[in-house]
C-alpha cells in the first residue's frame, strides 16, 4: 500500500514590527528591526538593521574601528558602497548585490565605512548567532561581489538574488554556512506575481518588506512596506504581489536553542565569557 505525501503546511505571519530608529556607529541613522524591546531575537537571528538616506549627515560617519565576537556579521547592500578593514589585514568593499558574512569567532576589530560622500546608501546587516562550539573560532569572511552572487530570472519577471541556500527552482547561493543552514534571499516580484519556497519546518523564518505590499499565506495577511513579518510552522511559504510590484526578504535559518548571553558588540553563551571577551578585547588579545 502506497500513501500520498501530505502537501506542506504553508507558513502564515505570527506577527509583525516595523522596527525602531536607531543610530549606531557614529551616529548613522537606521531602523532597527530584530534587536529591540519588540523583538529581542528571533533565534539564530540576533540583529536587523536596515539603513536608507540620501542625505549624507546620516551615514558618512560610518562604523569606525569596533570589536565583534561570538557570531556572524551579514552586510548586504541595495545600493552605494562599503568599505571595510580589520585588524587581521584584510579589506574590500561591498557593493549593490553583493554580500559580505564575516564569522567573527574569536574576535575581530574592524570598520565599515561608506565609499561615498553623496548618493543614496542602502542595505542590511544581519546578526547571526553561532554555537557554542564556534564562538572561539578563527575569524573568517565569505565575500561576493554581484557578478559572483547568483540572480536568478524567472518567466514571469521574478528576480531573485540568491545569497544563501536554494530557491525552487534550483539556484544555490554562494554563501555555505553548516551551523544554521540559512536561507537568504532577495526577491523582486511584478504586480500580482506569486511566490512559494520551501523552507526546513524547524526553520525561523522571517520576510522583510523592502517595497510594495504582500498577501501571506493562506490568510492572505497583509504585509505593508518597511514591516517585517515572523511567520509560523510549515515547510512552504506562499505570497503574492498585491497592487503593484514588491521587493522582499525571505531569511530562514535552523535555531541554535543555547543561551545567549550578550555585551555590546559580544555575544557569548555566559555571562563569564561576556567579562573574559571584555578583557581580552581590553587587553589587545584580538
């Protein structure tokens, strides 16, 4: 006797934030999406800022030299330019479509610094938390321009910029990350287009509304523009474009379930180890 596999339960939004202002670095404005007394966590995700100004005063100071430990840094850029450096010699600069994601492990000191004095700067960073047994790691950078970060084209007009894991039609991105398995992926749809992809079941998932309005799910829950939406249980997520084109995130990743335990710029499991990577930092042990 033979069963028919069962359709995945769809994903629907749980629930929803539009962030907070929030300046950080020296003094760059932008809104802070996970990360904030609304949403904490959203495990392995730690932080979500999305930055957006033309208007130079708010982003030319940029985020001059600071430590990181513990986790993983995702910068991805719509549009300008980025430059970094750390104090392990290593430096680049990112631009629209391409993607840095630094393990900063055992510690790193670096700088992102806006490769403009004008213009629209545009993008994210995203926190990614890391094991236990990674956090002292040695740091590392996965770094792709935008000719090496795959956009996928579909028929109907859909693009999709692949940075992590693989869309339904069969494109990888270019980021390889065993802790988590993510997902990331920027996805361009025309008005009254649809969308599906399967994620893992035991993924968090998250869509980030970069432009345009989406119907999510069965329910069709309304997603408006710069709002983020935690969506529930399911191995598929399915949306439409509703009365114009949209532009989105989707990011999914497997959580960690381990404590965290946080200080500034670490992220550690204890708070011990939160004091000792302040020490360390203090005493020039990066």
């Amino acid at each position: 006797m033979t069963t028919t596999p069962q359709p995945a339960q769809i994903r629907e939004v749980v629930a929803t934030t539009p962030g907070m202002p929030a300046t950080d670095g020296d003094g760059v404005k932008m809104t802070r999406i996970i990360g904030t007394p609304e949403l904490n966590m959203l495990d392995p995700f730690l932080l979500l800022d999305a930055f957006e100004s033309d208007q130079p005063q708010d982003y030319i100071g940029g985020f001059p030299s600071h430590p990181h430990r513990g986790f993983e840094t995702v910068t991805y850029l719509l549009a300008g330019r980025m430059r970094h450096k750390d104090n392990a010699g290593n430096e680049g600069v990112i631009e629209p479509g391409g993607v840095q994601w630094m393990t900063a492990g055992k510690g790193i000191v670096h700088s992102e610094m806006p490769e403009q004095e004008d213009g629209l700067l545009m993008g994210f960073q995203l926190w990614v938390n890391l094991p236990a047994k990674a956090k002292m790691s040695d740091p590392a950078y996965q770094e792709f321009p935008p000719a090496q970060t795959p956009l996928e084209r579909r028929e109907d007009g859909t693009e999709i910029r692949v940075i992590a894991g693989t869309t339904g039609e069969g494109t990888t991105g270019v980021v390889q990350n065993g802790f988590v398995q993510p997902t990331y992926l920027d996805v361009s749809l025309p008005a009254g287009g649809h969308f599906s992809q399967a994620v893992d079941p035991g993924d968090n998932a998250f869509l980030f509304v970069i432009d345009g309005e989406l119907e999510v799910g069965r329910q069709a829950t309304y997603l408006g523009r710069r709002t983020l939406g935690i969506l529930g249980e399911g191995g598929r997520i399915e949306l439409r474009a509703t009365s114009g084109a949209s532009r989105f995130l989707l990011v999914s990743a497997q959580p960690l379930n381990e404590p965290v335990a946080r200080g500034g710029p670490f992220v550690m499991n204890t708070k011990e180890e939160i004091i000792q990577a302040f020490d360390d930092y203090k005493h020039n042990r990066f």
